[in-house]
C-alpha cells in the first residue's frame, strides 16, 4: 500500500508530502496505480523546481523506490509561494482523485503542522 501524507502550515499553506510504500496492484513494470502516483508526485517535484524556480529539499529511494518527500524551504518570495501552492494543490487533488478509484492501495492523510 501507498501512504500518502500532506502537512499544512498553520496558514494552510502545502509545506510537505511524503509517499512511501508499494501499490501492488499490479505485476512490476505494470502496476497502473504506482505509475499514476509516481507521475504526480515527480511531476508536482519538477514543477516546483522548473516553474516555481524553487529547489524543495527532496528524499527518495532511487534504488528501490517507494520513498518520497518533499519539503518546501521557507525562504519563497511571494511568488514562489503562490506558484508551488498551486501545483501542491493540484498534486493534493491528483492523489484524491487516484485514492477515490483505488483505495485498497493507497491512502491519503492531511496533517497540520504544530
């Protein structure tokens, strides 16, 4: 199972998310609900990067996979801050979407920052 998890600042703002743990759901190479997650996931990473001109702080296991975070720096210009919270949301309501047909693979939780 994928374990999705989004952290909200105290404003409401996207800070994080993190994604560990295999679908299953799938032989490997056709598994459809790894490769969906995956590719918003990575695509949310370079979109912070490319058309935010942000560099998150990111960790992942290249070798094995399943493991991904993504944090936000607190440093954004205004901006910055707008255009990442944009693709966050939208990466937020990608995983919703993918959580609502698949749920026996992947779970999604929202957490708020202390």
């Amino acid at each position: 199972m994928i374990r999705a998890q989004i952290q909200r600042d105290q404003a409401g703002n996207i800070v994080f998310f993190g994604l560990t743990g295999h679908a299953d759901a799938g032989p490997y190479g056709s598994d459809i609900v790894c490769a969906a997650v995956s590719a918003v996931a990575i695509g949310a990473v370079n979109g912070i990067e490319q058309i935010a001109k942000v560099k998150p702080l990111v960790t992942m296991d290249a070798e094995a996979g399943g493991h991904l975070e993504c944090r936000l720096p607190a440093d954004l210009t205004v901006d910055q801050a707008k255009t990442a919270q944009v693709i966050l949301a939208n990466l937020a309501l990608s995983l919703e979407s993918i959580v609502a047909d698949y749920a026996d693979y992947v779970t999604l939780k929202y957490k708020v920052e202390a």
